[in-house]
C-alpha cells in the first residue's frame, strides 16, 4: 500500500510538471521559434542524459543496435513538442491539455495494430469518457462544428503532433532491444535532435540569443531539467510499484494543472466550455483507477 501511495503521488507530480510545460510555453510561444525552442531543449536534454547514462553506455555498447530505432522514436518526440508549441500560438493552453487526455485511447489504437494489446471493456470505457471531454473542448461544446467537423486550427495542429506522441509508447516497446533505460533515453534524445536540427538550422543561425528574454530561457530550462528529466524519472519510479492502466490514468489531471498553474499565474480562469471537459476528464480518471480495483 504504501507503495502504491508512493507511485500516485510520482504520477501527480508527472501530471503537474507536464501541465507547466502547456502554461510556460504559451507564455513564449509567439516570442521564439518552435524549432528553436525544441532543438536546444533536446540538446540540453541530450547533454543531461548523456552524463546519466555514461556508465551504460560503456557498458552494453553491443546492446545499440539499428539505430534507426532511435531516430524514429525520437521524430515522433520531436513533432510532437514542435507541433505544440505551434499550437499554443493560436489555442489555449487548458484547451490543449483537455485535448492531450485523448492520447491513451489513441495509443490503445495504435498498441492494437503494433503489439495485438486489448483494453478491458471497463477501462475502454474510462477511455471513451475522457475522449468525451476531449471532443467537448475542441469542438467548443458546439454540435454543429462537431457535425462539420470543424476543428480550430491550434487544435488541428496539436492533433497531428500529439497522435505521434501517442504512437511513441507503443514503438517503444516494439522497439526497445534491452538497453538500459537511461542510455536508451539518452539515444532516443539524440536521434529526436537528429530530426530537428535540419528543420531548425536557419532559425538557430539567424535567432539573436542576446536579444532573448529571461523568460524563454527560464522556459527552456524548465522543459530541460522538469518537464524531460524529471518526468521521465518520476514515471520509472511510478511503473514499478503500479499497474500500467493506473500509471496512464494520471494523465487525465493534467488539465486541472494546468487551469492551477494559470491561475497561480495570473492568466485567468477557464471557460464554463473547459470546465465541463475537465470534469469528465477527472470522471475517467476516477473509473480507470476503480477498474483496477
């Protein structure tokens, strides 16, 4: 028990840094480059746990194979933070982490078709209820634009990038060939900076980093050290003491972090259209963790 308790807390800290990575990047997603921002973050991220996994590396060298593997993991990381910060220009940001809670039943879609994985009729359900919120939101609670099927253009852009997110847990479990966890976190890195580097080159030779704020590079560090290495140590801890279900179940409060950390911020509060979303966010949560009594 005390175990689990541990492993709840880890994953509700996951879900409040990840939110911060929503409210932070609006704040600087109109002041500089989405590839700028995303191809320094993965370089920082690199060097970080490139002197974590140091040891590993040494270690198992044999294990690196195909590293293709890498380059594709980490594309689908990289469109994912690009996309995002494209995204946030044009929507708000609790309306983007609503819609970020339809990434484990995308992911079963895809965890289907890659590994033959099958949800329980109980936890599809919790699925459905937070994929309810979701559609809600980016739809704006309106019937009509959902008949239409008329999508915001933020909200159409972080679909694209946050389908590849979803895919991402899955290929790696197809993927993974025994490598320690920190060396292939460190080449899954390496191979997401191999991806954005040719699309970033002109505006990292042309971005006047003097003339930069505090605030990007706050930012920027902040989705470094927090929202990267941070993130990724507190759902290794929370995987091994829960089951998968109930580790993926703490993405549902990530809206409800977000709409903290704006109002910690002074950024206002949600719309009566979020709220709703958010409330059957937080109700798929609740059902997922009671299916896994």
């Amino acid at each position: 028990m005390r175990g689990d308790l541990a492993g709840h807390l880890a994953m509700m800290c996951f879900a409040a840094l990840v939110a911060g990575s929503f409210a932070l990047g609006a704040l600087i997603a109109d002041q500089v480059s989405p590839l700028v921002v995303t191809a320094i973050r993965f370089a920082l991220t690199a060097v970080l746990f490139g002197v974590m996994a140091w040891p590993s590396l040494a270690a198992h060298s044999q294990e690196f194979r195909a590293p293709w593997r890498y380059v594709v993991l980490g594309g689908c990381t990289a469109l994912y933070f690009i996309l995002m910060f494209e995204a946030l220009k044009t929507a708000p940001a609790v309306s983007l982490s609503v819609e970020f809670t339809l990434t484990p039943l995308i992911s079963g879609v895809f965890g289907y078709f890659l590994l033959g994985q099958l949800a329980s009729k109980r936890v599809l359900f919790a699925l459905l209820v937070g994929a309810v919120g979701a559609i809600w939101v980016i739809f704006r609670g309106d019937i009509a634009q959902l008949l239409a099927f008329r999508m915001g253009r933020g909200e159409l852009i972080f679909f694209i990038g946050m389908a590849f997110y979803a895919l991402y847990a899955p290929l790696v479990r197809k993927l993974k060939r025994g490598e320690p966890a920190n060396a292939f976190t460190f080449a899954i890195t390496l191979g997401a900076l191999v991806v954005t580097l040719p699309f970033a080159a002109k505006g990292l030779v042309q971005t006047d980093y003097a003339a930069l704020s505090l605030q990007v590079w706050g930012v920027i560090l902040y989705l470094t050290f927090f929202a990267s290495a941070a993130t990724f140590s507190l759902i290794q801890f929370a995987a091994l003491r829960l089951p998968s279900v109930k580790v993926m179940a703490h993405t549902y409060l990530i809206p409800s972090w977000v709409i903290v950390w704006q109002l910690a911020m002074g950024r206002g509060a949600p719309t009566a259209v979020d709220l709703v979303g958010v409330v059957l966010t937080v109700l798929a949560l609740v059902l997922l963790l009671k299916s896994q009594g």
